[in-house]
C-alpha cells in the first residue's frame, strides 16, 4: 500500500471532488477548500463507511 502525505491526499481528493461534488456542494466550493477542511469533509463522508452490519445504527427501533 502506498503511502501519502496530507498534501497528496488532499491534491488526489480535490480531484475527485470536483469531478464529482457531494450532494449540497459544488465544484467551485470544493476547489476553494483549504487542503484540511477537504481532509476533514473525506473523514465525515466516510466515517461509518467500515462499520459491521451488527453496528449500532442501523434502521429500525431502538430502546434505551
């Protein structure tokens, strides 16, 4: 696996964003984005990405 710094992360990212904005946002609004806020919406859009099936929040009915 290769490894990258931040600034390359974020270069590699950009590009994907702009090509493709998430929902909301557009390719200027991403272009514009200092290189830690691009990291950061990454790290939100994708946060649960890795979580089990058995993981708290899945759909349905919880009591606490």
């Amino acid at each position: 696996m290769k490894r990258f710094t931040e600034t390359e992360l974020a270069k590699e990212l950009r590009q994907q964003y702009i090509k493709n904005p998430p929902e909301g946002m557009t390719s200027d609004e991403v272009l514009d984005m200092s290189d830690d806020d691009l990291l950061d919406m990454d790290y939100f859009l994708h946060e649960f990405d890795e979580l089990d099936d058995d993981d708290f929040g899945e759909e349905g009915f919880y009591i606490f």
